[in-house]
C-alpha cells in the first residue's frame, strides 16, 4: 500500500528537537539521559557527552604555514561525541520526567505542537508573540 502524503499547508512535527531531555534505549550508554546537542540528519542525533569514540589522528601541517612558524596540527587521541539513530532514544518530558512517547496535537491558533503521552502536558516551547 503507498503511503499517502501530506496535505498541503501542514507540517511534521519531528519527535525528538535540539534541546531536548532523551533517554538512551540501547548500546553501551543504554539507561544514561542526556540532552541533544545537533540534529546530524533528520533520522540521527547526538547527544552532549555521551556515545563517545576515540578517534587517533595523526599530526599533519595546517594550511599557511610559514618559515619562520610551521603550524602543525597536534596528534593524539581525541574524544568525539558520534550521532546516535532516533529509534535508540526515547523523549523524557519535562514536567513529569518519565520516558514517554510523543502525540502531537493541535493548538486553538492552528500550530502543532508535540504532547507527553503520560501527563498531556505540551512538550514544544511555547513562544509568545509580541504584538
């Protein structure tokens, strides 16, 4: 069966945005919360200090280098944070600090905003507008 597209003028909500509490479901930080830093690609994410890689690099000269002052980059062992898939997350909410699943709703003025399953509190920050 294809799946029917969107109608036009309404638009996804994505689940999990830059900013957000989630908890890690599986891999060796299984159980750890952190707090997405970027979204890598709209299906990938990582997360502030965890899912950590060491990565070797060697030293190599930099662009512009001079006589007198030859810029070399410095090798060793780096610590990098590596994007995680969003299915191995899950989104804690933030009133009621469970692990829940994401309903979206919409609001009286027409936007879509994401809902904790649990608590039915709003999970998207709510700008006002100025007038």
């Amino acid at each position: 069966m294809a799946r029917v597209p969107a109608q036009p003028g309404h638009q996804r909500v994505p689940d999990v945005r830059r900013g957000d509490e989630v908890l890690i479901l599986t891999g060796k930080d299984a159980g750890k919360r952190g707090t997405v830093e970027r979204m890598e690609m709209p299906d990938r994410l990582v997360l502030d200090g965890l899912n950590i890689a060491k990565r070797h690099t060697k030293p190599r000269p930099r662009q512009g280098r001079t006589e007198r002052q030859p810029r070399i980059q410095q090798g060793g062992i780096l610590d990098i944070a590596r994007p995680l898939h969003v299915s191995n997350v899950i989104i804690v909410c933030p009133s009621c600090h469970t692990p829940t699943r994401v309903r979206h709703d919409r609001q009286a003025d027409g936007r879509n905003v994401r809902v904790c399953r649990h608590c039915g509190e709003a999970l998207t920050r709510v700008e006002s507008t100025r007038s």
